[in-house]
C-alpha cells in the first residue's frame, strides 16, 4: 500500500493524528515536497522518499511514535523533524537515507542512522537502545544545551561520527562498542566539553578535538592520526594507544586512574599544561616535554628518546624511573619522590633542586646545564 504523488505533486497530510497502519507504507513523489502536519504513529514498517537524486524536501510538523521501522529518503532535498522521534514509543530503525539538510528533534529507537550534508541535532537525547548511532556527514550540536548521544551497552553497539562536530555544548557519548571520531571536533564552534564512558572505546581518528573545557575520556583511547586535544583538562581514565601517532595536549592532562592505564604506541607526547600520571607507564617512540608541574600518582616508568621537564615533579611518595635514549632535561624543583632512576644509555641535563626519600641513581651521562642541588633524605 502506499501514496504516490506524480509529476509536478506534492504530498501534504494534515490531521491531528496521521496514522500509518497499512503493511508496505510508502509515501513518494517525483523529486516534490511530502510534509506531515500532526502527530505520526507507524502501524507498520514505512518509508518516504522524495526521490534519490533531485528531490523535494520532507517535513513533520510533531512527533513520530511507535515501534516500527521509518526510512527518510530526500536525496539532494531536506528533512525536517520538528517533534520528538520515538519520545513517547520508541521506534525501531530510524534512518534518513540522504539529504543535503537535515534538522532532528530527540531521537529513540533501537538504531539510528542519518546521511546528510550537514545535520543539526536541535534536541539533547539521542538513544539507540540495542544497536548502532551513525551520524554520516558533519554534525552540529543546535539544542543549546546538553547533548546525549548513546548506542546499546553491547560490544557491538558503535557510535559514529564520520565528519565534523560542532556546537557550544556540553556532549556525552556513551556505548559498548567503539565511539569513532572521523572528522575535526570543536573546530569551528569549540565543544563546551565532552565525555565518553567507561565502556568500549574511542577511536580519535582526526587531527583536533577542541573544548572550553573538559575532555573526559572513561573508555580506552586509540589514535589513528596525530592528534592535539585542545581543553581546560584532559583526562584518560582508560589505556591509551597512540597507533605510532602525535599526541599533544593543549591544556592539563591526567593520565589514567589506575596503575593499568597504560600510554603506549605514541610516537611524541607533548603537554602544555600540569600532568598528573596515575599510570605505570608512559612510552613513546620519540620525545616527552611536560612543559608545566608534573604530579605522581604511582611508580612510573617513562621511557622514549627524550624527556623534557620544564617545571619540576611532585612525586606523592612514589619512584621515578626515567628510560630516555638521548637527552633527559631535569630542570626545576622535584620533590616527594621515592626512587629516582635514569637508564645507562644517552644523557641527563640536571638543574634545579631533586629531593628524593631513597636513592638517585643516574646510569647515563650526567651534565649539569645549571646550578644543582642533589638530596636524599634516605
């Protein structure tokens, strides 16, 4: 069963209630408007399309209810959702094919797939319940508050953004699969701050993400470029494999909050801020600069080509073992460390005042670049 409009027709319903409860619902035009004015309710699995090439525009005026399918087809046209989608019963698949604009309302259902241009997300809750969120193309962030966007708790259960995010909010994204950044995150419009949970993992697989302020990242991160995190602080409370990429924090960085959360596979680390590393161990291929107070929050091993510290460590009763191939730069206050230990190969550069409670035991070339003061309290 379905509605058809033909040549130059356009298709508007009006009603305060439109119900589809017909098997097969398909509304289509050839390349014109459909606009829905009332509250929709799928009986069945349905579909609109204004065409997949040149086409019209596809408009709900309110909300869209109900526990079946609907697919969107605009092509090079619109879509606009006005009301919540699945607010009251959510629905099954929900997905817009194509379209050059889309602007959506809250979304529930049990996956959610949009293909667009560029889609504004003007409501603050997006939910698939036991399935997949994919937002292809870029994403702006319009509800002037809060944003939530969740997959199901599945390790299958994925969140998408293949391009851009933008849009001065806060954004949460929560899933048991892999949440994957594609595109630049805060570029145009800064994020206020974003947060993922502690399960699954995040994909940064672009070269920024910016926040005014915090970035908080509860799952394991992986990067598949070089990428700087621009934020107030940015946090790792999971593992963190750089993929042999940059990572550069703009801002104050905590690494992890546990001994588990390693930093492997960077190939250069770089903060500006302070650091604070609950984590046994730091690798990079090549360099680490902390350009701002370092604070210990375990043992800790570093290990790379060269270790800059510009500013000094807080060492909260732990040991310090510092395995860098080239240059070690000591340079500033440390204080409260346990154990300080450098390996045998390339050179430390010591200036300042390092206190240790126990032992310092420098196996590499020492070459003192300032005035120096060495005291153990052991």
């Amino acid at each position: 069963a379905s509605v058809a409009g033909t040549g130059n027709a356009t298709v508007a319903v009006t009603a305060p209630v439109i119900n589809f409860n017909f098997a097969g619902n398909t509304v289509t035009t050839a390349n014109q408007n459909i606009t829905f004015t009332g509250a929709v309710l799928l009986g069945a699995a349905s579909s609109v399309t204004t065409g997949a090439g040149t086409a019209g525009d596809i408009s709900f005026s309110s909300t869209i209810d109900n526990a079946n399918n609907l697919s969107l087809t605009a092509g090079t046209g619109n879509v606009l959702i006005t009301g919540a989608v699945g607010g009251v019963t959510p629905l099954s698949q929900f997905s817009i094919v194509s379209a050059t604009q889309t602007d959506v309302n809250n979304i529930s259902g049990t996956n959610i797939s949009i293909t667009s241009g560029n889609i504004d997300l003007n409501g603050t809750v997006y939910t698939a319940s036991t399935d997949d969120v994919v937002f292809t193309g870029s994403v702006d962030l319009e509800a002037g508050a809060a944003t939530a966007v969740s997959a199901g708790a599945g390790a299958g259960d994925d969140v998408t953004f293949t391009s851009t995010v933008n849009g001065g909010v806060a954004l949460t994204v929560n899933g048991g699969g892999t949440t994957t950044f594609s595109g630049i995150v805060g570029g145009t419009i800064n994020l206020a701050s974003l947060t993922t949970d502690a399960a699954g993992t995040t994909a940064i697989n672009t070269s920024a993400v910016t926040t005014t302020g915090v970035q908080t990242y509860n799952d394991n991160v992986t990067l598949g470029a070089g990428a700087t995190l621009t934020g107030t602080t940015v946090t790792f409370n999971g593992t963190t494999n750089g993929g042999a990429n940059n990572l550069t924090v703009t801002g104050n960085a905590v690494f992890g909050n546990a001994i588990a959360d390693t930093v492997t596979n960077v190939s250069a680390l770089t903060v500006s801020g302070t650091t604070t590393i609950n984590t046994s161990t730091i690798t990079t291929a090549t360099t680490q600069s902390y350009n701002l107070a370092v604070t210990l929050g375990t043992d800790v091993t570093l290990t790379g080509t060269t270790g800059t510290f510009t500013t000094g460590i807080t060492g909260g009763g732990n040991s310090l073992t510092l395995n860098f191939s080239g240059i070690t730069l000591i340079n500033g206050t440390f204080t409260g460390i346990l154990n300080l230990t450098t390996d045998a190969v390339g050179t430390t550069q010591l200036s300042g005042n390092i206190t240790t409670a126990g032992f310092q035991s420098y196996g590499d070339a020492v070459v003192l670049v300032g005035n120096t003061v060495l005291t153990t309290t052991n």
